[in-house]
C-alpha cells in the first residue's frame, strides 16, 4: 500500500556532515535505512559550506538515509541552511540505482572560500 501521509519516507543522498547518524539525531532526526552509495558527474566542493558540482565523469560518495520531509526541513530551512535547493538524482547504492533527493547550494562557493 502506498503512504501519502505526512510520515512517508523519501531516500535523500547525503555528502557532507550528515552523513553522521549522531549528527542528525542531535537535531532530532532519526535516520532510517542508511546505505552507502555515490552519485555519478558530481564532485564535492566544499567553500564555506558543501555541495556537490556537476562535473561529467565524476563521483560523489556518501549516504543515503529515508527521510520524512519534516525531517528535511529541520536540517535544511529549520537550520538556516535556507541557501541551499533540494534536487532529484540518481544515486548507485550497491547494483541498485535509486533516485534521491539531495539539498545543494543554489549558487556553487566561490574559488577564495574554505572550510
């Protein structure tokens, strides 16, 4: 049966620090189903904040965790994070490949910026 419900889960593609399980569950985020995996034609850039830049022949590894959107939104807007855009890809998570949502920054850093 198909959940249409506020409490359906979606896979979303993690690169950065939430990739940690403590890390989210810090901000009240209980990660389900947690998969290693990668995406294709992305690399990660990483300025002030992270994201991932399209880059043909690239990969980006990281975790895949199924979220509700509460609990996007808590990491993402609830956070502050309001710069970055949540986007569909495909992520390879063993011989599966699984469409995610994944949050990258709207605008890429600049070349100057660290982290």
């Amino acid at each position: 049966m198909t959940d249409n419900s506020e409490n359906r889960k979606h896979d979303v593609f993690f690169y950065g620090l939430y990739m940690d399980p403590d890390t989210l569950e810090k901000v009240g985020v209980v990660p389900n189903n947690p998969r290693i995996g990668y995406v294709e034609d992305f690399e990660l850039r990483v300025g002030n904040k992270a994201t991932l830049l399209r880059a043909p022949g690239k990969k980006s590894h990281g975790v895949v965790y199924s979220l509700t959107h509460a609990d996007i939104n808590k990491l993402y807007w609830g956070a502050g994070l309001n710069e970055y855009a949540a986007e569909v890809m495909l992520a390879k998570v063993g011989n599966e490949t699984v469409p995610v949502l994944c949050c990258n920054l709207i605008l890429p850093p600049e070349d100057s910026e660290s982290n």
